[in-house]
C-alpha cells in the first residue's frame, strides 16, 4: 500500500494523506529480491554462456589497459581490488557510473579511456540525496508502506511540515526481508534533493569526515521522521499518541548519496544516443544518463541493453 502526502493549501491544517491501494490503481512494484544487486546477479547468470560468467560484488574495481590486442592478441583490460587481480583478463571494458569520467576517481585512473568519454563532466552534473536506514523494535502504526512526499504541492509548508523528508518505505514489507518476531522493523528515508544541498553545505560539515557528515545526516533525518509521524497517523484515521511516545529505535544509519540523480546541462547530446561505445579501446558507457528515458531506472535498462548490442555487433555475434 503506497501513499502520498501533500499540503492543499498555505496552512499546515491542511496536510492531506492520499492512501492508494494496489489492486485499485493497477500499478505493480518491483524490487529486488532478495537484495537490490541481486537484479544485476540473475541477469549475468540467465544467459546461455553462464559458465563463464563469474559475478563479483561489494568489490571497488580499478581498470587497467593492460595492453593493445592488437598488438598482443591478448584480452586488452584487468580489474584490481587494490592489489588484487580479479579474473585474469577481459576483451571490453562497460562502464556504467558516470562519475567515473571524472579526473580525480581512481577506477579508471590507469585505463586510458577515450576522451571523449571524459568530456561527461562538462555537460552532465549529479543531484545529491541523503538516505537513512531507521529500525524499530515494533511495527510502526501506518496502514502503509511507501510514502511520497509531493513538495510540488506547496514547498514551503512541506518543507515546514517535514523538512527534510522526500520518501519513506518499510523496508520490512519487501519481499526477502520480512520481519520476524526477533527482528525490528526497517524503515528506509531519501531526502528531497533542495534539502540534500542545504544540508550537506552546512557549514560545520564543510572539511568534515564521511563519518561525521553520516552522522549528522542520520541525526537530521531520524528526527524528521519522528516528528512527523503523529500527523502521519492523524491524517490516516490511526491517532495514537500514547503508541508514537512509546516507539524505541534500535538503530539508524545515515548515508550521504553524492550522485544519486543525472542533472543535464546540454541533454540534448545524450538524448539521441543510448549509450557510447569505442571499438578501438573495447570500451563501452552506457547509465541512466543516456537516451529519452534519463534518470530513470527504465533508461539505466535500455541503455545497458544498447550497450550489449553494440558489444555483439563488434565482435561479429
């Protein structure tokens, strides 16, 4: 059950909560099941040739161009886990994070990519977002599981109401990660992007360390929510002062989320191609930032599946 709240009018008095049921709306959900990166996982190990594909996660890859097979024969690129050679050696390189075109980021540092490639920077920027990870010892008194909030409806009262906030799930609801008698609930929180901005430029997180500015991130974030759960509650038909008064949080953990959204200074240059590919490096770019469905998770999927067409066309397949 998903739900959106908003503000009708210049008074807080008139928060509405709009409850939307599944079934009515005719909109399906999808996660990933039963972690987010599974999604990635099944669509390597689905394919024909699955028993040569070796699917590593939670490792930070380094690319180094080894050499030319043009000029050896050999698979021209290696992935390092700091020192660690992942493999042995790969015949294309696919990137997929825009933000690797930057100068200072050390996965493509020894890769020697086409320029052209780099030149991203100056034409695609990224919207910042926080997220916090909240648990509860007991299921939170809302009829639902995802909340909206719609700051187009009137941003200063929303921004009043629920400051920081921009989306809210139970995690808990997710398949794979229910909860059991022992467990606590999880809720997890996105900031609003202008409320990401003003808090990650305040002035005592400027030359702070990750840990500190995650902390103040979780400090902000939790409060905002807490705070506006009793109107949550109000304005869904569930008042119940004495049960919010009584909650206990077992943990909370903030992240700062540097480049969440692809922000466009000239989209026109990505908008007619759904990914870019160098067939003289074996490099390919394809993310969310690529054909008419940027920023959305529907252009992150086609630009990849370009991609891998264009990898196919290249070596004859």
């Amino acid at each position: 059950t998903f739900a959106t709240v908003s503000a009708a009018s210049t008074s807080s008095s008139d928060i509405e909560l709009s409850i939307e049921e599944p079934s009515l709306d005719g909109k399906e959900k999808y996660v990933g099941y039963p972690a987010m990166n599974t999604v990635c996982e099944n669509l390597l190990l689905q394919t024909k040739s699955e028993q040569t594909i070796n699917v590593v996660t939670g490792k930070q890859a380094r690319a180094v161009a080894a050499h030319s097979e043009a000029e050896t024969g050999q698979s021209p690129w290696q992935l390092y886990h700091t020192d660690e050679l992942l493999g042995s050696s790969y015949d294309w390189l696919v990137v997929t994070d825009r933000n690797s075109a930057q100068e200072l980021r050390p996965d493509l540092a020894d890769a020697n990519v086409n320029m052209e490639f780099k030149k991203v920077n100056e034409h695609v920027q990224s919207v910042k977002s926080c997220t916090t990870m909240i648990a509860f010892d007991e299921p939170l008194p809302l009829p639902f599981d995802g909340l909206t909030f719609d700051y187009n409806s009137n941003k200063a009262v929303m921004r009043e109401e629920f400051k920081s906030l921009g989306w809210a799930a139970r995690d808990s609801s997710k398949p794979g990660r229910s909860r059991n008698n022992e467990s606590p609930e999880c809720w997890v929180l996105q900031s609003n992007p202008e409320e990401a901005v003003r808090l990650l430029d305040l002035e005592e997180l400027q030359g702070a360390t990750l840990p500190q500015i995650r902390e103040k991130i979780r400090e902000q974030m939790v409060n905002d929510f807490i705070d506006c759960i009793p109107t949550l509650m109000a304005k869904s038909g569930c008042d119940d002062s004495k049960q919010v008064s009584t909650l206990k949080i077992v943990d909370s953990m903030g992240h700062r989320w540097g480049a969440a959204f692809p922000s466009f200074i000239k989209q026109e240059l990505f908008k007619e191609m759904e990914c870019q590919v160098f067939p003289e490096q074996q490099f390919v770019a394809c993310g969310d930032y690529f054909g008419t469905y940027a920023a959305r998770v529907e252009g992150a999927f086609l630009s990849g599946r370009a991609a891998a067409n264009e990898v196919l066309k290249c070596v004859g397949r």
